[in-house]
C-alpha cells in the first residue's frame, strides 16, 4: 500500500493511504489528517487545503494550474513547492510522498 505522510508546522507526522485517483486533500479529510479543511469541498477557492509538497517530489507532484494559482497567490504562507491538495490527483506509485502543512493550518 502506497503511503503519504503528512507532517504539520511542528514536526507530528500523519500517515494516510494514497487511492489512486483522488485528491490528496479527498486522502487527508478520509482519513482526518488535522490541519487539512477543504472547506470549498475542492474547488481551489478556499486556500485551507495547502500543502508544502517536499521539494523532492515536486517534479513529480507537478505545478500549480492556473485557478490554482490565483488562489496561491494571496497565501501569505506560500512557498516554492506550494500546492492545494484538492488540485493533486494521487497516485498510487506515489509511495513515501511527504507534504508539510503551513504554521497557521492547524
Ligand atoms: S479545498 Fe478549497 S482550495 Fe482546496
């Protein structure tokens, strides 16, 4: 089973499967990773789905669309390899992917 792990601002890891075909952010609210809201319900509107993909995996995470990144844009916490989760469709030979969540999405 291919896994992510999720680890929020202060270092606590969270470990989900990745279904093939679903958001990342589907991935964090399915199995209650804290600190991923999605409140838009994944729309790229609501910014509260953002993730720091570590920088070795961004080229295979890929780049923000467009829509995306407006929404990205006015996030004062962006960083370089910045993506909404509810914008990354998983996949399965992901395994050992790692996102870190910003310091005020707790
Ligand atoms: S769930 Fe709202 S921007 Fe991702």
């Amino acid at each position: 089973m291919a896994v992510v792990t999720f680890v929020s601002h202060d270092g606590e890891k969270h470990e989900a499967p990745l279904e093939e075909g679903c958001s990342l952010m589907q991935v964090a609210k399915n199995n209650a990773i804290p600190g991923i809201d999605g409140d838009c319900g994944g729309e790229a509107a609501c910014g509260t789905c953002h993730v720091i993909v570590d920088p070795a995996w961004a080229d295979k995470v890929g780049p923000s669309g467009p829509v995306e990144e407006e929404m990205l844009s006015m996030n004062p916490e962006r960083q370089a390899t910045s993506r909404l989760s509810c914008q990354i469709k998983a996949s399965e030979s992901w395994d050992g992917l790692t996102v870190q969540l910003p310091e005020f999405q707790m």
